[in-house]
C-alpha cells in the first residue's frame, strides 16, 4: 500500500485530472484536458496530518508544500492524476503526478515520468476521459 514519502508510483487505474505547465519556460500543451499555468508560488501540500494535503496550496505556506514552479524542467508540463483525491485518505500519498524527466532518467518519488516531447505528444491524444493504469 503507498504511504507518503515512500518513493512508490501507486498501482491502480487513475482519472486526470488536468494539466499545469509553465508559460515561462514553453508554449503551452495542446491538449483537450483543463490547463492551468504555474505561478510563482504555486505549490501541492505533502503535510499528513493539514487540510490542504494533497490538494493545491499557495507559497508561503505553513507547512510542507512542494513548490511547482521550479528552476529545472521537470515540472514545465504537470499532469495531476485523481490518485487520493476522492477519498482523500492522510498519509497515503500526494502530488501524484505525470511530468518531465530527468535528462539522465533518474527515478522519481512516486509520480511517472516522460521525456518532455513525448509527454506533450502524448497530451494531444488524451482526452478528459482518459484512465492511465499503473502496474496492472
């Protein structure tokens, strides 16, 4: 079962939920899914125990949020999957998501990651219907 701050992708079939990007660093996705563009203090709560975890938070904030605009490019395309979202259960994990690679393909902490020309081709596929499955 994931926890928080494992370094585990969770297995399961998982809705998405849409897409951020930063309009600072690349054109904006095609896609049919909802865009939103990362500010500066963007950011997603990873605090078990505070209301916002999981979900969506703005910078500063008063407990540990991992921050979505970033200096490299792993988060210039963000696709937030509905993993722990609906129920949202503490401790069970948070910022699920599918976004850039590292150039050198290291491993991520938990989320899926694609090089970013194949993540945006991808992206022009998907539609608000799509399901992404992980280890089944």
């Amino acid at each position: 079962m994931k926890r928080e701050g494992d370094g585990a992708t969770p297995r399961g079939v998982f809705g998405i939920m849409g897409v951020y990007f930063n309009a600072q660093r690349g054109r904006q996705p095609r896609t049919q899914l909802p865009l939103s563009i990362i500010g500066p203090d963007d950011g997603w709560c990873d605090a078990v125990g505070d209301r916002n975890y999981n979900r969506p938070v703005q910078h500063p904030y008063r407990v540990s949020a991992e921050r979505m605009f970033r200096c490299d490019p792993l988060y210039d395309v963000v696709v937030v999957l509905d993993y722990n979202v609906c129920p949202r259960v503490q401790g069970r994990g948070s910022a699920i998501f599918v976004h850039v690679a590292r150039a050198d393909h290291q491993p991520t902490e938990g989320c899926i990651a694609l090089a970013a020309p194949h993540l945006r081709r991808l992206l022009a596929h998907v539609r608000p219907t799509t399901r992404v499955s992980v280890g089944r």
